[in-house]
C-alpha cells in the first residue's frame, strides 16, 4: 500500500514538473539594507484568488523559488525577527513566467510592515525566451470572429505582430488554420493547452474541431524562439492556452450571442434574404469544491465548468448557380425545352428534334416501319408533354422535397448555399485543482 501511495505522489510530482507551460515561477532574493544575503527567512507566497499559501524558505545565500504555481494574482511576505514585515502585492504572474521578486527587508519589528505593490510589466532576465500573451482581460474586451463558425479562442492570436493567417482567406474563420507564426511555414506548429498537446502538425493545426470554450481561456501566449528543449513539432514557435480555475469564492457568467437574418441586408444577387439562425449560448461557475457535512475545500479544492452550445442554419447567400426543374417539368409539361431543330432521325428514318421526349409505352421494333429488326423506336409525346395518367405517383411526391427555381430560365435558376448547411457544437470544459500537500498539487482539464 505504501509503495502505491509513493508511486501516486512521485507521479503527480513528475507530471508537475514536465507540464509547466500554464505554469510560473515565483523567485528572488531576501537581503538585508546592506544588502548581504538573508538565509533560512521564511518566504510566504499566497494566491490572492484561491487563498492557497505556498512558504518557502531562503537558502544559504539568499535565494528563495516557488514551485510552479497556476496562472494568478499573488502576494509575497516575509516575516523575521528584528525587521519589518516585508508584504508585496498585486503580483500577476502569467504562464511560462519566472516572476523575479527581490526582498529587501528593513530593521524593525515585524508589527511594522513596508508595502511594496509590484509593477505590472516585468522584463524577462531568467532565459532568453521571446513570447508574447492576451490574457483574460483582452479575451473579455476584445471582439472575436462569429461569421458561421463557433468562437474560438485563437482568434485573439491575430493581435500577434507575428501571427499571420493564410492570404488566401481562412476557411474557418478566426481559428489558426493554415497561418504560420515567425515565418514558419503554414499549419507547422504546436497548440498546448493546459501543458498538454492538442493541436499539432500532424493535425494541420485544427484546433477549431477541439478548441476549449471561448469563456474558458485565462490567458494565450506565443513563444517565438529559444524555447525549452521538451518543446518540438513547430516551425517559427508554439501556442500556449491556459484555462481558468476556481477561486475562493463561487464565480459564474451566463452568455448568449445572437444572430439572424432579420438583422441583415438582403444582398446583391439574392432575391430575398437568405434564412441565417446563429445563437452561441452556455454559463460558466467556479470556485471551492464543497459538499456539506462531507467535505471542505476552501483553500485547497478548487473547480472550474463551462458549459457552451453553438447552434448555427444557413442557407446561403449563395456560392453559385444550379439547375433545377422549372414549374411546367414538374408537371410533366416539357413544351418549353423542345427546341423544334431536327438533330437527326430514328431507326425508321423518322426526323428527331431536340430536347424532345419519347413515350416509354409505344415501344416497337424499327421493322415495324421498314427499319431494321435489330432496332427499337418509340413515338414522341405530343407537344413534348407527358399526361397525367403516365405521370409516376413517387416523382409527384418527392416534387415538395424539391427547391423552387428564383427565376424563368430554364438554366442556372437555382442559387446555391453554402456546403455547410448548419452546425451544433457542444463544448464541456471541467478544471479541477487540488492541494495534496503544501508543496505538491495537480490540476486536470477534461475538454469535451
């Protein structure tokens, strides 16, 4: 049983430390106003969201790092005898980050304090990664593409100076599909989400068939070069999509985005405006996971659920022309296609106009009529029109399953829609994160 126990633990640890990609650091240096390193100085890190406290303490020189920690707002204090409580705040830590917060603690007693409030650009002096990230705020502010297709988290990449989608248009609009980043080459890099791959090269970037709910994303970032090495599969960089988690208190939204052809033009070539139903709907909720009289987990349990519904019908403005049978054919009345020029004869020497039609009941053999006995002929309808008695009972019925022609012509009387008719999407996204120990955590993401 214990050795269970130890495989669980050392598997959850393991998982930690491989999937960091919506994960950062938070780490520094404690010294004292003279700037000589503080060792052994407890350094408490609290995420201002969930209320979970990470302490870590200073090693022999001075130095202090967190484990990796969700994407959050945190708080840094440290508290030692003979100097004040030293507490900064506002400390936005983003996913692939290693967040530098340098201490410098000033004599005192620890019921004094000195508040730092951190800047809210840090520059980057850990690695020589080049990245660049929309987080919650832009995915709340910001439009996003809705022309027929589900929303899609990686709209927001087009703010990206090097993000370029294909020029000869997107298929699926606002999603990665066909675009390139740095000037890699088109569809050649690999989508993370949660740390773990979802859209790669192989797939040809289609995150837009399992892409996570709109509503859902905390922050995207893409990494432009000198990346870690456990990353591959990309030409020119990679994209990382961070979901949200719960916090300490239960949060929710419920949306709804909504279009309809009665909000539109009709058009240049369609006579009437043509039938659009779109309706994006769904709710999110977060926060502790409690069951009372059963279990606690503020402070340690958190969730995260959106659910989201896409419901989409079009019948086109139309992509082009087609034929289909006029009003007099689907009487049996074909007058209007015979075109009275003689385009050759029959067996029995009998002239054949075009666009005429021949009664399938008067079939004979050509010897009948001084033609050859090999041959069959059959005599033209009248007036080129079938009668009703001759008319099939099962081509009468399918005649209402039929569109009607917009126009006169006998040709080209059909406006085509687009191929894709309608779509409904369904998107279930569950994040659950738990504290098993102070330093030892997991968070799942199931995207449905």
């Amino acid at each position: 049983m214990k050795c269970r126990v130890l495989l669980i633990l050392f598997a959850l640890s393991a998982m930690q430390l491989f999937a960091q990609a919506d994960r950062g650091i938070i780490t520094g240096l404690v010294t004292d106003p003279q700037g000589a390193p503080v060792p052994n100085a407890p350094v408490s890190v609290r995420d201002s969201r969930t209320g979970v406290v990470t302490d870590v303490k200073t090693s022999e020189s001075g130095n202090y790092s967190t484990p990796p920690l969700i994407i959050s707002t945190y708080e840094i204090t440290v508290k030692l005898s003979g100097f004040k409580t030293y507490h900064a705040s506002d400390i936005n830590l983003a996913s692939g980050q290693t967040f530098r917060g340098d201490v410098v603690l000033q004599v005192g007693e620890v019921q004094q304090s000195v508040e730092v409030s951190a800047q809210a650009e840090q520059l980057n002096a850990d690695n020589a990664q080049v990245s660049a990230a929309v987080n919650q705020l832009s995915y709340e502010s910001l439009p996003a593409i809705m022309s027929g297709e589900n929303r899609v988290p990686e709209s927001q990449l087009y703010t990206f100076p090097t993000f370029v989608a294909p020029s000869q248009g997107n298929i699926y609009p606002g999603s990665a599909f066909g675009a390139r980043i740095n000037g890699g080459q088109r569809s050649a890099f690999e989508n993370f989400l949660d740390g773990a791959s979802y859209g790669e090269v192989s797939g040809h970037n289609g995150t837009q068939e399992r892409s996570a709910p709109y509503e859902s994303i905390a922050e995207a970032r893409i990494i432009e070069n000198t990346f870690s090495a456990q990353y591959g599969h990309t030409s020119g960089g990679f994209v990382e999509y961070t979901t949200k988690s719960g916090t300490d208190r239960y949060h929710g939204e419920a949306y709804e985005f909504f279009d309809n052809d009665k909000l539109q033009a009709r058009g240049e070539i369609a006579p009437v405006r043509p039938p659009v139903r779109q309706n994006q709907y769904g709710f999110t909720l977060g926060g502790p996971i409690s069951i009372p009289k059963i279990y606690n987990g503020k402070n340690k349990s958190f969730f995260f659920f959106n659910y989201d519904m896409f419901k989409y019908t079009n019948a086109g403005a139309g992509s082009g022309l087609a034929t289909v049978a006029d009003t007099g054919a689907r009487t049996g009345n074909f007058s209007q296609y015979l075109t009275g020029k003689q385009v050759g004869t029959d067996a029995c020497g009998r002239p054949v106009l075009g666009g005429q039609i021949f009664d399938p009941s008067t079939t004979q053999s050509a010897a009948t009529c001084g033609g050859s006995a090999n041959a069959v002929v059959r005599s033209p309808y009248p007036n080129n029109q079938i009668p009703a008695s001759a008319l099939s009972q099962v081509a009468t019925n399918i005649q209402q399953y039929l569109p009607q022609p917009f126009n006169s012509a006998l040709q080209n009387n059909y406006l085509l829609g687009p191929s894709q008719q309608f779509l409904n999407a369904r998107t279930v996204l569950v994040r659950v994160d738990h504290n098993i120990l102070q330093n030892l955590r997991f968070s799942l993401t199931y995207n449905y």
